[in-house]
C-alpha cells in the first residue's frame, strides 16, 4: 500500500498506546507500549540511539506499523501483554511464555468430526468455544468430551481412509465406536457431535442427569467398577462446569463497537473484552452511500460481522443507537443460546471504552482515506491514463498473454487479467500448446487466442467474459497475431503490444499501427510493467511447474539408453523437435555425451520406426 514510515512518524499522537511492527510479509514482529507513541516509535529509527543487537536487528525488517491509542499507560501495559499472547511477535522474547487463550475446536465440516485443541480462531467452517482461562482446562475438557461422546482423536481422513489400518486403542477401551472402520453411521456419529456441542455451549445438567442414572443403575446391578468410572466422569463435568467455565458463557464478556463515518467511507473498530480484560481487536472497513445514516451502517456491519463469528458475548456496547435493537438481541441471544444486552453507555467507565474505540476508529479511517487515495492513483488512475494514451475509455478489464518454452520444448501460454487496474488472479488462464512444435511463438500465441476467444463466445465458464482490451508482450508481430485471430473468429477488441527496448524494458505502447510513447514516470506506465511482469511470471510459473513435476511426457521420454542427461544435452543443442528428427547419425554421434549407442537410439527411434 506504500507505506511511508517517515511521513506515519510525523503524525504519531503524543499519547499513550500500544504499537504493532509488521515485516514485509505483514506478520506482526514487535509489540510495545508506550507513554507518548510519538516519542517512543521514533526512538526505533533514529541512528544516533544505542538500541541494542535484537532492536538493530528487528528495525530493518520493519515495513509498516500500526498503534492503538489507550487512555492510560496501565491500559497500554495490558493491551500489550494481551497483543503479544495472541500473536506471539518474533521480536518480543522478553515476555514470551505459554499462556496463551487456546480454543476448543469441533470441526463440524468433516464426516465425521473431531474435538480439538486449538491455539487461535481461523476463518474455516469449524466451530470454536473459547477462550479458556488455561490450557490445562482445554485439555482437560477436551478429554472429557471425548469420553462422555465416544468421538474419535485420530487426525485420519474419513471415510477416505475406512478400513486402510485397524482400529485403535481407543475402540478396544470403549472410548470410541472406530469410524475408522465405517462401524458407526455418520448420522449416528453426528448426534454424538451434537450432544457435544451442546455440552460445550454449558448445557452440563442433561450430561449430569444421564450420568447419575447410569451410576445408580450400575451400583445397584454391582458393576462397581463402572459405577466408579461414572462417578469420575460425574466429578470431571462438576470440575469444568464450576471452575473452569468457558469464557462463552460468563457474564463478563463484551464486545465494544464503534463506528467513525466520513461521507461515503466508514470504519468500525472493535474492542474484544473476555472475562473483563482487553484481549485484542479488531476493525473493518466499510464503504457506504453518501448521506447514510450512522444508526443504520453500525446495524448493517452488526449483521454482517456476527453472521459469521462463531462467538457472541454477552453484551454489545455501541457507539450509537440502532433501530432494530430489540430484534438484533434476539437473534444474538439464539447463536449464543443465552440472553445478550446491546447498551449504548452514556457516562462512566463505559462510556470512555467507547469513546477509545471511537478514537481508534477515526485514527483508522483517516489512515485508510490517504492509503485507498494513494491506491486508487496506482488502480484507476493508471488505468485512465492507459485509456488517454489510446484515445479511448478506460478499460475495465485488461488482458494480456505470454509464451513460454526452452528451445520450443513443451510451450505453455498464459493469460493474465486486470480489472479496475488490480490482478483478478481467478480468471487466470494457463494453456498447453497442442499444435505447433519448435520456438514459433506467433504461432503459439495464435493458438493460445483462438482457444480462448472461441471459447469466449461459445460462453465456456470461465471465458464468457471478454476483455476490454488486450495487451501482447511485444509489438507489430504479436498485435497483428491477435488482430487475425480476433478478425477471423468476428471480433472486434482494442490491441496494443508492450514494445520494450535494448535493456528488456517497457518503452512504449504499439497501438493502430505505430508506436505511442509514454510517460515512464507516471502510474500508467508502472501498471503495464505490473501487467507484463505479471504474465511473464504465470507463464514461466506454469512452465517450471510441469518440468519439475514431470506433469508433461515428452517424446524424448520414449527413447531407450536415453537419459535426463542426454535428453537435456538434445534440447539445448537443437532448437526443436523437428531439428532432433532430422538430425543425421554422424551428427549425433559428434555430441560430446553421446556414444555409438545412444547415437543409434536416437536416429532409430525417429527413423527406424521407433515412434
């Protein structure tokens, strides 16, 4: 996004917070706090400061930081133990330790699902309860759910790998039914996971009910040893239901929105209290309709976001009204399988969380608008200005196209697609050159446009789409292949070849037969040099994914007392197949790895019948 860390230094706020360093890969490295943001981050990057080997070490890796602006140097203190337990930076071992809040995951995607222990929430389709206080309660848990349900621990893909082992252990003690071995139905295992989930959610009474009933039964019939396996199983639910709760369900847990508005774009922040400390958070942005009203975009992301969370706590603090405040509780109360508050504080302790989520929002928003700015001119603005270069509308879908072989051996072609200036890497297209042999990229570049375009029209999934216009790495030769193609098949699609000079660098564009010089400063230019850069990386991609994975069977894979060595010897030796073909024994016998042998299974596969 063009992160300028000067330009950020200068707008640090002299107030107390927490910062985040990310490296170039955006994990998050270093997490601190400080009185004044402004005078301690700047610290980082002045030279003239001893900083020590691991500060010296961490500054060069820095690429962006962000903040959170707190009230107070003891809410900064424990928003930072918070941050560094949940992301664990590289640069923080100082206060490195193993407490994290670990989760409890059930992987209700799968056939047959499993409960495991978790380090974090991830965006998939299982379903998470957490955090726990330790991760001695997860374990703990964990062990006790598989128990009471009979649930499988093993990591095998079911029902893929039924019957591949014997069952384990577990089925032999009567903890588990093997699925393993498909001996128990995945409806009836689903209901085992059903009752899990439910005594996860703290439904402990029902599990509690059962339990003494079957110790009873057990204790009169003097199967003692079972009564006593009851009795534990008794013990270890009381245990976790009154001591080691899970956070879902204490009254404790809140979560705190706020919403900073600013005609058509919108940011809410979210703060995550568990068990009434500040744990993390969290902040999207929102782009809405001019004149929109706060009430209604903070119900909107309301909806949105806790659609697809799969933890709600019990009470929402809101930085304005909504007005569907009593149907947006009820809903909230049926996920969360309790009764949850929205409440709007209006003074109080409260009130200033709110009012610290509000900053942040603000802080976030004003940061967002010059970065969306700067990409908006690397985007549409370039785009623009391609458009102008052309004398025509900005296009908004681009395509450009690329050959790649060694020596005309296994071509591939690729395709590459910009919309609005930024990559849409799902349309991406590779394609296998079939008909031509030898390094004629005209003609594998008309075979790779007549299968798309044909395709295109015949509205194959995938290529119904037609571009605005096209972009062919190179200029008169590889436009006029694309304007054939295209006349042949009845279209009519804007061409322009990227011409680059003596040093392979763009230098202009070939557009209706001439050359179009362009601005090399402007954003223009920088986005076909991503564009050609961009096509030529999916080709080779591609290419060296078929080599190296033996994807491609060449016809030199055929030949007997022919090895990698000697194949790889022919390919740089001859420009193509077709030279290989013609080559003369004498000729072959001359190569420096090659001896009689060899020589003669060469010439006497292509011309004794061989192939």
């Amino acid at each position: 996004m063009g992160f300028n860390i000067e330009e950020e230094l200068r707008k640090l706020p002299g107030k107390p917070g927490v910062y985040l360093m990310h490296d170039a890969r955006d994990e998050i490295i270093y997490v601190g706090k400080a009185v004044s943001l402004k005078n301690r981050v700047r610290q980082y990057f002045q030279s003239s400061r001893n900083k020590g080997l691991k500060i010296e070490q961490m500054v060069p890796q820095i690429a962006r930081f962000e903040y959170i602006v707190t009230d107070s140097e003891l809410e900064a203190l424990v928003l930072e133990c918070n941050l560094i337990k949940e992301y664990r930076p590289k640069y923080n071992t100082m206060l490195k330790d193993d407490k994290a809040y670990p989760f409890i995951q059930v992987t209700v995607q799968e056939d047959y699902p499993r409960v495991l222990f978790a380090r974090r929430m991830k965006k998939d389709k299982s379903r998470y309860f957490g955090p726990y206080t330790s991760a001695g309660a997860v374990k703990e848990t964990i062990d006790l759910v598989r128990k009471l349900y009979h649930l499988r621990s093993c990591s095998k893909k079911l029902p893929a790998d039924q019957g591949k082992e014997r069952p384990c252990l577990y089925y032999h003690i009567h903890q588990c039914k093997a699925p393993c071995q498909g001996w128990i139905a995945p409806e009836e295992y689903r209901k085992q996971i059903d009752q899990a989930l439910s005594f996860l959610e703290g439904n402990f009474q029902e599990v509690l009910r059962e339990l003494t009933a079957k110790m009873e039964q057990a204790s009169e019939e003097l199967r003692f040893e079972d009564a006593a396996e009851y009795r534990d199983l008794i013990e270890s639910v009381r245990r976790i239901g009154e001591h080691q709760k899970i956070t879902g369900s204490s009254g404790t847990d809140r979560d705190v929105v706020a919403l900073a508005v600013d005609r058509d774009d919108a940011v809410a922040q979210i703060f995550f209290i568990r068990d009434g400390k500040l744990i993390g958070r969290d902040h999207f942005y929102l782009r809405v309709a001019a004149g929109e009203e706060r009430s209604d975009i903070l119900q909107s992301f309301l909806k949105q976001f806790y659609a697809g969370t799969p933890f709600i706590p019990k009470e929402l603090m809101l930085s304005d009204e909504v007005e569907e405040r009593e149907i947006l509780e009820e809903w909230l109360g049926r996920k969360r399988g309790q009764r949850v508050y929205i409440r709007v504080p209006k003074k109080g302790t409260k009130e200033k969380l709110v009012e610290l989520a509000q900053h942040n929002a603000q802080i976030i928003l004003n940061q967002d608008r010059e970065r969306l700015k700067k990409e908006e001119g690397r985007t549409i603005g370039a785009v623009k200005e391609i458009g102008k270069w052309l004398h025509m509308e900005p296009p908004e879908r681009i395509e450009a196209y690329d050959i790649s072989n060694i020596s005309g051996f296994q071509s591939v072609g690729s395709m590459v697609v910009y919309e609005k200036g930024k990559p849409k890497r799902a349309d991406y297209r590779k394609f296998r050159i079939k008909s031509v042999e030898g390094p004629n990229d005209y003609a594998s570049l008309e075979e790779v446009l007549s299968r798309r375009f044909r395709r295109g029209l015949e509205e194959d999934k995938g290529f119904e789409k037609l571009p605005d216009l096209i972009m062919m790495d190179g200029g008169r030769g590889q436009v006029n292949v694309a304007l054939e193609v295209l006349k042949n098949l009845g279209l009519s699609i804007p061409v322009c070849g990227m011409v680059k000079d003596d040093s392979h660098r763009t230098r202009g564009l070939y557009f209706d037969n001439k050359e179009i010089p362009i601005d090399r400063n402007g954003e223009g230019f920088h986005l076909i040099t991503r564009i050609q850069d961009e096509a030529h990386r999916f080709a080779i991609e591609y290419h060296r994914l078929l080599r190296s994975k033996g994807q491609v069977h060449s016809v030199l894979d055929d030949i007997p007392n022919i090895g990698p060595g000697r194949r790889r010897e022919l390919m740089r030796h001859y420009k193509s197949l077709e030279e290989i073909k013609n080559a003369e024994l004498e000729e072959l016998r001359n190569l420096p790895s090659m001896n009689e042998r060899s020589a003669r299974s060469v010439y006497e596969f292509f011309h004794g019948g061989g192939s």
